[in-house]
C-alpha cells in the first residue's frame, strides 16, 4: 500500500512496431523522418516509445512521445507518403502524424482502435 503514483497506462492495443512520422509541431511543419516505434494505444493517448516496452515494465520504462487522442482527427492519407497503408493523426494542438505499416492488416487494426478511442474520448 501507499506509495508514488506512477505512470500505468490502461492499454487498448498494446506492443507493436509501427512506422511514424512527425510531420508538424503546433502548426510548424517538421521534416519528415520516419522512425520505427513500439506503439501503445491507451483510451486517450498514442504513446510512442523508442526501445519495446514489456508489458510489466510500461509504467517503469523510457518516457515515450504521447499523442493526445481528444480531439484528434485521423484519417487514411495517399497524399502525403509514397508509401502504402499510411494513416494521418492531427491533434487539436497542431501536431501531425504519420502512422504507416506494410501490412493492411495491422495498418487497419491500429487505425479503427484509434479510431474508437479518439470518438469516446472526444465525446467525455
Ligand atoms: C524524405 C524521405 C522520406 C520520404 C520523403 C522524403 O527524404 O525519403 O522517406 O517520405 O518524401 O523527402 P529525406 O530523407 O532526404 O528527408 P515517404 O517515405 O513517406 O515517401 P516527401 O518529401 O515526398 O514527403
């Protein structure tokens, strides 16, 4: 009992590599890099962590990048990446994502998940 708070995720989609992308920051446009992260999917948040979490470990591992799923707008993009299966996360404070896997499959996966989670959060 008792004890510090810490950092414990309540998982959606847990542990995955995906391609992402930050394209913009509050507005500024970003050079594109993409970089391979192990991505979890909270009910509110996208955090994107560098090195794979283990499960036991999310709330004592590396801080990861957190997306802010509240009013968030998601959606497929073939505009901006020649790649395929590439998605777009716009947060309500300007930032841009680019979220892509080779896979349909896991693409899609991940896309309908954030998809509900950025729903019932924007809706709290
Ligand atoms: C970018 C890099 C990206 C590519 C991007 C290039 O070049 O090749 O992979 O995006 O295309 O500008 P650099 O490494 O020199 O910054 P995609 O893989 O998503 O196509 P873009 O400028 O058309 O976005």
């Amino acid at each position: 009992g008792g004890g510090v708070a810490v950092f414990e995720p309540l998982v959606e989609l847990n542990g995955e590599h995906l391609n992402v992308a930050k394209i913009s920051e509050s507005g500024k446009k970003q050079r594109k890099n993409w970089t391979l992260m192990w991505s979890v999917l909270t009910s509110d948040q996208m955090l994107f962590y560098k090195e794979r979490q283990q499960e036991t470990s999310l709330k004592t591992g590396s801080k990861p990048d957190v997306l802010q799923l509240c009013g968030a707008i998601i959606e497929w993009t073939t505009e901006k990446s020649s790649r395929k299966n590439v998605f777009q996360i716009r947060t309500n404070t300007g930032s841009e994502y680019l979220i892509q896997a080779d896979s349909y499959a896991t693409a899609s996966k991940w896309y309908d998940a954030i998809r509900k989670a950025v729903d019932s959060s924007t809706k709290l």
